[in-house]
C-alpha cells in the first residue's frame, strides 16, 4: 500500500481526508504546520505527501523546497482550495507532481496518489487550464523552443483535461493509450518546471482568480 | 538629545529627563560649561547607559531625596562657578534658570491623560501633577518678569510682553494640544479599524453565516454541496478581487454568473475553466447565452454528477466546451419539442456566425462545442 503523509492546518479538513483515504493508502503521519510536516516527512519518508497549499509560516512551498533537499524521493501533491495561479504554479515549480482542488471526489483523490507515486503527473481540469493560459501563442518569442512550447498533441491532451476528462477518457477519445497520455502530462509537468519562460512568473502574478 | 546623554542620565538616577536636559540647558548658559559637561559625558558613555529617546518607558522614579541631591548638586555647581568668576551676569543666569526649570516641571507630563490637564490644575486629587504645574508656572512667570525688567530693558516693553505671553502660552498648552492631536489621531485609526470590522461582520453574516445556518437544516446533500459551491465562490470573490474590475461584462465575468445561477438552479456543481485574455464585446452575449443553453440541458436531462465547462481564447476564436458524463442520448433521436438545441444553441450561434456542434454517446455523456471565428484586423 502507497504510504502517504497528510499535511493541512484546517484539522477538520484532514481528518476528512483520512477518513475517505483509509484502507486505500497507508497514512503514516500528518501534521498541522509546516516545522512539524518537514521533521514528520523526514522521520517517516512516505512516498507521497498530500500537502496544502496555504499554512501559516511558508505554507506548503516552504514544506516541498526543505523536504527536497534532504528526501528527494519524496513525492508531493498539492491539494487546496485555492486557484489562485501564482499558488499553484509555484507548487509545481517547486516540485509538486500535481495540483487537485479539494473539491475531488475519494476515488478521484486515490486515483492521484497512485498516480503520483508512480512519477506521473496530476493535472486536474483547471491546472490545465493555467498551463493552456500561460503557454498561450500570444506571447513573445521562446527562449528554448523546446522547454518553452507545447507540442499540438500536449496541447490537445491539455485541452480534454480542461474539459473534465480523465486521463482514461482522454486516451480513448484520442485513440491513444493512457500510457501515451501520461508521457504528454508529465512531460508538460517538466516543461512547467523547467521552462525558463520569463513570462511564466509574470503570467503567474498577473493571473487573478477567476 | 544628540547622543541620548540625558536618556542615559535619567535612566541611571531615576530622574525625569526633562530636568537633566534643563539642567545641561542652565549651566550651557554659564560660557558653555553645559555643552562642555555633555560633550565628556558623551566621551565617557561606556558607564553610562544611553537609552532611545521615548517619552512612556517606564523609566525607574527617582525619590524626593534624589531629587532634592541633584537640585544642590546643581545649585552649588552654579554658586561654585560664580565664585570662579566665570559668570554672565546675575540678572541673566537666575531667570533663566527660572524659566527652563518652570518649563520643564510643564513639560514633565508623566502618567497624566492629557485631557485632564486642566483640570488637574483646579482638580485637588491629583497632587504631584498640581504642584508639578503651579511650581513650573510661578517659576516662568518669575522668571520671564525679571528678565523683562532687569537683562533687556531696551527692547520694547509691548513686544516683550507679547513675546513673553506667547511663550508662556505655548509652553503652558503646547505639550498638552500635542498630545491631544497624538490621541486624536490614535483614536481616529483605532475607529477606522473598528469599521473595518464591522463590515466585515456585517458581511460574514450576510452571506457565510446565513449559508451555514442553511446547510443545517439541509437534508438534500446535493443541495447541501451547491450551498457551499456558491458561498466558497463568493467568499473568495470578496476576498480576493476587491475592486471590481472595469469591463464587467467581459466574458469570464458573465459566464461566472451564468454558471452561479445554474448551479443555484437545478443544484448541480459546474466547473468552469477560462484560458485566454478578452473577447470582442459583440461576441460575449451570443456565447454565454447558448453556454447557458447547454449548461441547462446538461443540468436538466443528463444525470451526471456535474459538468464542466471550458473557454479557451485564441486569437483566431473563441471555444466553448460544455461537457457532461451523464447518460447521453443519440444525436438523431432529439424530439422536435426539444428546441433548446436547435434553436438556442445551434440557430443562435449561427446567426452570430459560429457553429455548435453537438456529439453524445449513450452511456457515456454529451458534449456541446460552441465556436465562434474572430474577425482579425490586421
């Protein structure tokens, strides 16, 4: 069983999540502040961290930038109420494998932990829609085309996940195999993380929720 | 007052640090000796321990007797150096002296609200501050009468008057206006700040308190997730965009709204995702009507759990997806009475110049794609 560390200062909220995640993950630990969930993390070393994006005291970037350094197995996904784009994508600048709302359904939730576990990415409907947002053609010339552009088929894939695909779904209504649409999100993942886009931070800081 | 000597003074022995300062200003006037004194005291401060300049530190008190001490220290530092000979003068010296310790004993407004310092003057509960302004007032008034009648007899008697009323004045009031325009204005942020809260209060209660108060008596849990769908969103509204923006008819604006008043509607949870800046005005209306369209038929006949809808803006055209996973029919099979398609959806958007098109699969839900072509100018 995957084991999982829940990191979330809304105690209501986390002990919500453990009880819909129990019997499908191990949950390790928790804890409700960011000194605690970096001392916890790096005592249990769980395989995936579910941690929220807004805490006192660094929130969730400062628990995946101190974590990273000493467990860089360590996995996370950022789970909040919060879509603001700038939150979000300096989650997964930072290193989260994915970003859901904490509006998703158990099954949705579980299906993401394996998912990161495996070292894919989680796009939900709306991460996909930021990422569609900041790679618009609109904008100037890439500094390297290759990390700064998304190929039509990333695009496209993007596109049915902005419309409340999922991935299975995708795949079948592309004709491609799922396998193949995991290779597109984490290789967008990896652009998101990588690009050196200057616009990305500026898109970012621009972005208002909508 | 330049290097926190009398701070330091005052912090040692307890004595206010008005006096001090008063008294390094008394033996200034003595050719400078003051100025002198302060310069070795500054040069020999590793004993002594300067402090910031602020008025309510709860500074130790010094007793009658140290005051007393440091009142002869002075006076015989005085009689000393007038014996020496290094003198200005006894009709200069003694009135002054009189004026700046009248003044301090003014300005020495320790632990009193300043509001009651005129009555404190007639008020006989508070002695210390009672004695404190009598003894400061006759001192100045003392002071400044003979030095108006015995160092400067040339100067014109009215314009000495006025000048010695005007200091007398504004030495007797000044501090205390000071601090009445300090608390005034400390008062005025404190009132803002209570405002502040107050709409804030009203709001929380207008809108959360009243939807929690309506999730409790809720039985439905599908109408139980909408109330809190529609309560988050339009908390986060009010947090987050304060100024509502210019163009509020721009296109995410008004299909947020739409998708408000659905969800509200048929109690239905509908993700809205918008990629892509703004849209010719002409183009918002028909779309988010027939967006509104579909959202309702999905709503209304497809079962599903939510739907979501996706805009994205490109600079060739403008894209709606509306798409459910709820049972689907077949595309064909839609019964003349059912207009809201052809008419709403499919006519509206074609007399607007877009297409709709419509694709459903029984079993696995519908999807509406609406897209209009933007005319580019260049």
């Amino acid at each position: 069983m995957t084991t999982v560390y829940l990191v979330d200062d809304h105690r209501l909220f986390l002990a919500g999540v453990r009880s819909e995640l129990e019997g499908a993950v191990e949950i390790v630990g928790s804890a409700f502040d960011v000194d605690d969930a970096i001392e916890g993390i790096r005592e249990t070393a769980p395989e995936v961290v579910l941690v929220d994006v807004h805490m006192p005291g660094g929130g969730g970037l400062a628990v995946i930038e101190n974590v990273a350094e000493t467990n860089p197995d360590v996995r996370f996904l950022a789970l909040s109420v919060s879509d603001a784009a700038e939150d979000v994508i300096a989650m997964i600048r930072a290193g989260a494998r994915g970003y859901v709302t904490k509006s998703i359904t158990p099954e949705e939730l579980i299906e993401s932990i394996s998912r990161v576990k495996a070292g894919d990415a989680v796009f939900s409907p709306r991460l996909a829609g930021f990422v569609l947002d900041a790679f618009a053609d609109t904008m100037s010339a890439p500094l390297d085309p290759e990390l700064d552009q998304l190929t039509p088929r990333e695009k496209e894939v993007l596109r049915q996940i902005a419309r409340g695909y999922s991935y299975k779904q995708v795949a079948r209504r592309l004709s491609i195999s799922v396998k193949t649409v995991e290779t597109h999100v984490s290789a967008v993942l990896r652009k998101l993380q990588l690009s050196n886009r200057h616009e990305l931070a500026r898109w970012a800081s621009h972005r208002r929720i909508v | 007052m330049v290097a926190g000597i009398s701070g330091g003074l005052s912090a040692a022995t307890g004595i206010a640090v008005v006096y001090i300062r008063a008294a390094f200003l008394v033996l200034g006037l003595v050719w400078g000796l003051g100025v002198v004194l302060y310069v070795a005291a500054w040069a020999a401060t590793i004993d002594i321990p300067t402090v910031e300049e602020s008025g309510d530190e709860p500074a130790p008190q010094a007793d009658r007797q140290t005051h007393l001490g440091a009142a002869m220290i002075l006076l015989a530092a005085l009689i000393l150096v007038r014996s020496i000979g290094i003198w200005p003068g006894d009709g200069v010296l003694w009135p002054a002296a009189a004026i700046v310790f009248g003044s301090a004993f003014l300005l020495d407004q320790r632990g009193i609200d300043s509001r009651d310092f005129l009555t404190s003057l007639v008020d006989p509960g508070d002695n210390s501050m009672r004695r404190r302004s009598i003894v400061g007032v006759v001192l100045l008034v003392a002071g400044l009468s003979i030095f108006g009648t015995s160092a400067v007899p040339q100067i014109g008697t009215t314009l000495l008057a006025v000048l010695i009323t005007g200091v007398g004045l504004s030495v007797l009031f000044g501090p205390w206006i000071w601090r009445l325009a300090n608390d005034l204005g400390a008062e005025r942020s404190e009132r803002v700040r209570q405002e502040e809260r107050a709409e804030m209060a009203a709001h929380l209660h207008d809108s959360v308190l009243q939807t929690l108060a309506l999730i409790q008596r809720t039985e439905d849990p599908k109408r139980m997730l909408t109330l809190a769908r529609q309560q988050e969103r339009e908390l986060r509204r009010w947090l987050y965009d304060r100024a509502p923006e210019a163009g509020t008819g721009s296109l995410s604006v008004l299909l947020q709204s739409t998708v408000d008043r659905i969800e509200a509607d048929f109690d239905i949870p509908i993700d809205l995702v918008v990629a892509g800046g703004e849209v010719e005005e002409d183009l918002v209306i028909p779309l988010v009507a027939a967006t509104g369209e579909a959202l309702a038929n999905a709503a209304k006949h497809s079962g599903a759990a939510k739907v979501s809808v996706y805009v994205e803006v490109s600079p060739e055209a403008v894209d709606v997806w509306v798409a459910d996973q709820g049972k689907g029919f077949l595309v064909g099979d839609v019964n003349g009475d059912r207009r809201g398609i052809s008419d709403s959806i499919v006519g509206r958007m074609r007399r607007h110049g877009g297409s709709a098109v419509v694709s459903s699969e029984v079993g696995e839900g519908t999807e509406v794609h609406l897209r209009i072509e933007r005319e580019r100018t260049s």
